[in-house]
C-alpha cells in the first residue's frame, strides 16, 4: 500500500447541480460535489462563498439535480463560472427553467431526477460558507425514467461521478448486483 496526506478523497463522489433563485427571481445553478444524504429525509451539502450562497440567504429553498452524461459539459460550466460575473451564465447552459412544485426553486428540465429542498440548518455559518443541511421536500423523476416497477430507473439516468483525485467526471457503468442480498451467500 501507497500513504498519501489527507486530501478530500471521497470516492465516487456525486456531481450535484444546485438550483436557486436570486432576489430578483432569475434563475442560478451551481455544481457541488461535497454533498449526500444526511437523514433518511434529509441531505447535506458544504457551501462556499457563491451567488448560489446569497440566493440561499435570501431564500433557504433550492433544487438539486443529479449530473449526467449529456449534462456534463454545462455542468461543469456551472461550476467554474459565478453569476457573480456572468449575468448571462445559464442560458449558456440551454437548459430550460421552470419552477419546483413544492419550493421557491428552480427546476432545470434536462436532469432525469431532481430533488426539492428546503434549508433546515446552517452549520459553521462564517465568511467562507457554511453547511447546509436541508429537508427533502419532494423529488421530481422525468417519467422516461422510471422503470417497470414504477420507481426512478437510476442505472438508465447515466449518471456522472466526479473523481477527486483527478478531477474528471466518470459515467456510471451497470448494476451488478442487489444490495442487502448478494452478501447472503456468506453468511
Ligand atoms: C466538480 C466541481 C465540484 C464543486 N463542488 C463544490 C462544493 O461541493 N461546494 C461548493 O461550495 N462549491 C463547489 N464547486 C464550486 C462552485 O460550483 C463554483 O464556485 C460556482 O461557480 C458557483 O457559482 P455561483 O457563484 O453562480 O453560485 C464545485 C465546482 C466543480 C467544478
């Protein structure tokens, strides 16, 4: 085995696309791949200092759609450029907007899953950011999407990772097998 220093290796890591309307009601996302799931109804994401954060101070409501293959390249896009300097960033995107169902969020209509959220806490609130730990609201699945038994299809959705260590997004391959149930045959 090779050691290596701390770094923020997490592996695979999600490439989250964080929806969110500023004062005005324009329509901003941001990528984010320090997040997950907190609680059975809850995730957490650690926030920088972006428009994104602001648009959250004025509104703790937000969106947070899953990155796929077709949406990489604006996804990555979104997450090298602020709306801080690019008023025009997300009709570079093409992405079409409309609003979430259940929250004061923007929904972007080229992700197969999206989830709505409300802020619930800020933890470690400073200059630099803090994190987010938000309530799900409700999730939206592109109906394409869902599979025979009536659920969201994830293994169809071609989901992105981000890899950390090289900084690259990598398609996620097939599903291999049943969670809670392929161990069974060592018991
Ligand atoms: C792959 C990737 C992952 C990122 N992860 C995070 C993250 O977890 N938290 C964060 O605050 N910023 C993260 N960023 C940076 C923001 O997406 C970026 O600063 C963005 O331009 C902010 O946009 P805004 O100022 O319009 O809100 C990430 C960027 C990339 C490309």
């Amino acid at each position: 085995m090779k050691s290596f220093q701390p770094k923020p290796w997490v592996a695979p890591q999600p490439v989250l696309i964080i929806g969110t309307y500023d004062a005005n009601g324009n329509a901003n996302a941001m990528n984010a791949a320090w997040g997950g799931q907190w609680d059975a109804n809850e995730i957490v994401i650690s926030m920088g200092s972006h428009a994104t954060t602001e648009n959250l101070d004025n509104c703790g409501d937000f969106t947070v759609a899953f990155a796929t293959a077709d949406t990489m390249v604006a996804a990555d896009y979104v997450g090298i450029v602020s709306a801080k300097k690019e008023p025009n960033k997300m009709a570079k995107t093409g992405w079409t907007v409309s609003r979430a169902e259940h929250v004061n969020a923007p929904v972007f209509g080229n992700f197969p899953m999206t989830i709505e959220c409300r802020i619930e806490q800020k933890l470690d609130v400073s200059e630099t950011g803090y994190y987010i730990v938000a309530e799900i609201v409700n999730i939206l699945v592109d109906e394409r999407y869902i599979g025979e038994d009536g659920l969201p299809d994830i293994a169809k959705m071609n989901l992105i990772s981000f890899d950390p260590v090289h900084h690259t997004y990598i398609k996620l391959g097939e599903t291999i097998g049943n969670a809670f149930s392929v161990g069974k045959q060592l018991k």
